[in-house]
C-alpha cells in the first residue's frame, strides 16, 4: 500500500514540474516576441508546442 501511494505522489510532482516547465518556456517565448524579436517568439512558441505535444505524448497516451 505504502509503494503505491509513494508512486502516485510521485506522478503527480512530476506532472506539476512538467506544466511549471511548460509554463516558463511559454513565457520566455511570448517575453523574446514582444521585447526582442517577432522571429525569436515565433521560434520559441513552436519550441513550447513541440514540448507540450511531447508532454502529452510521454504522460498521457504512452502507457506501460
């Protein structure tokens, strides 16, 4: 029972790191397209969508 509880403690810190992850890039994305530059931002939106995509992959849809 103690296994299982720590597992699922577990799962759900590392989901929480993973959105504050997703979060931070998001916004160092949208700070380089408004304050230096509109190709960088495009550059790191596509970055950040190509994270969350994995997120959801890794997380939700590969299941072991």
């Amino acid at each position: 029972m103690r296994k299982r509880r720590g597992r699922v403690v577990f799962k759900v810190l590392a989901h929480v790191g993973a959105i504050a992850l997703l979060y931070l890039v998001f916004s160092f994305a949208l700070f380089l397209g408004l304050q230096v530059r509109p190709l960088y931002g495009n550059i790191g939106l596509g970055f950040a969508a190509v994270l969350a995509a994995a997120y959801v992959y890794v997380g939700f849809i590969r299941r072991k």
